[in-house]
C-alpha cells in the first residue's frame, strides 16, 4: 500500500487549498494554493489556535 499525503504536526492548510496526492506538509507551515505550496512558518499566535480548531472540527 502506497502512502497519498503526508500531514505532519502542526500544519495549518489555508481555506480553498488543494492538497495533491503525493504531498508531504511540512510541520510548522502554513501551505496555500492550487496546488498548495509552503508559504511560510506559522506563527506562535496561529499555533495557539490549533487545538481550539481541532475541537470545532471534530465535534
């Protein structure tokens, strides 16, 4: 069996992105785009957010 996608810790994808087969995303990255590309390191602030985002989205 094949691995698609990687999505490592702490990884934020922005709203619209595309994640193509294949992609391993970084920790500690913001990706953007079609297809999503790295952008930038997140910031201490946005990390804050991460667990909040986690129980929206899961729940």
């Amino acid at each position: 069996m094949s691995v698609l996608l990687i999505i490592e810790d702490e990884v934020i994808v922005a709203a619209g992105s595309v994640v193509t087969p294949g992609k391993v995303l970084e920790s500690d990255y913001l990706y953007v785009g079609n297809p999503a590309k790295q952008a930038r390191p997140v910031t201490e602030r946005e990390l804050s957010f991460l667990p909040m985002g986690r129980r929206i989205m899961c729940s």
